[in-house]
C-alpha cells in the first residue's frame, strides 16, 4: 500500500510539473506548482522525512505559491505566446541529460565506500526517534540562542511591513 501511495505522489509530481510548465493559462500553471509541491511533500511524508514534508507545506505552499498567484492575478497575465521552436528542445534535451549523467556518476562514486553495515548501525541508533522530535530536540537545546535571535528578526521586519503599508491619519 505504501509504495502504491508513493507511485501516485510521483506520477502526480512529473504529471502536474509537466502541466506547469505547459500550460498556457498562468494562473492554471501556478495552481499546478502548487499541486506539483504538495505531491513532493506527500513523496517526503511516505519515505519517512515529516518535517521535510511539512517545511515544504509550509515554505512553498503558504508562501511563495501564494505570492506567485498574488503577482500573476496582480499583473493580469493571462495566456503567454508559446514560441514552438526545436532548438530550445534540442539544447534543453542535452543540459537535462548531461545533468542526469552527472548527478548518477557522483552519486554512484560518491557513496561507494558505505557499508550496508554502516546503515545498520545508524538505523538501529536512531530507531526509536522520529524526525520532528529529533530536530526539535537539537533546534531547542542546542541552537535556541539562534532561534530567538531569528524569531525576533523575523518580528522586526512584520512590524516594519506593517509600518510601510500604514496610511497616516491627518
């Protein structure tokens, strides 16, 4: 069940990744974005990765799709002119694939000296914690000090858009 659930992410993924950049409509190209991250993120939460997959829920979603669909339906774009020329097939074709053969080659050379013991040991220590608490273990006992100092970075600069967007009253 687990891996037909994780087949359905994938193919949702290519699918809706595909449709994104081909379609003609930009707000229906933003909107598969948004379907092509959510079907990444359910890939995340299958393998195991939680946070991951929440970040990405959270980061891509909550943020940049929405501020992609704010600029879009704020500029009213609403068909683009596709040039169909073959060249760019062509040249994109070959980056795609030179980058395939490179990524596979340093995967496959970088990861050789791994023993399957090795991946024992570390499943077997790590086991009994999941994901979130073990980054929330780190994040809170650990970094706290950088967290603080970000959060309130992060609240200066809500209150400093809040100030920008205020009209004076006169």
């Amino acid at each position: 069940m687990q891996q037909f659930i994780l087949e359905f992410f994938c193919i949702g993924a290519l699918l809706s990744g595909f449709l994104s950049v081909n379609c003609k409509n930009t707000v229906y190209g933003v909107l598969f974005l948004a379907l092509s991250f959510l079907c990444v993120s359910g890939v995340f939460i299958t393998l195991g990765a939680e946070f991951i997959g929440l970040a990405l829920i959270v980061i891509y979603l909550g943020a940049i799709v929405v501020l992609f669909l704010f600029v879009v339906m704020m500029i009213n774009i609403r068909e683009i002119e596709h040039e169909t020329t073959s060249a760019y097939a062509l040249i994109s074709f070959i980056l795609g694939f030179s980058f395939l053969l490179l990524s596979s080659a340093f995967v496959y050379s970088g990861f050789s000296h791994i023993s399957i013991q090795h991946v024992y040991d570390y499943i077997d220590l790590y086991a009994t914690i999941q994901n979130i608490t073990g980054i929330g273990i780190v994040l809170y006992s650990y970094y706290w000090t950088y967290l603080i100092i970000s959060a309130i970075i992060l609240l200066v600069a809500m209150i400093g858009a809040i100030l920008l967007t205020l009209k004076k009253v006169e």
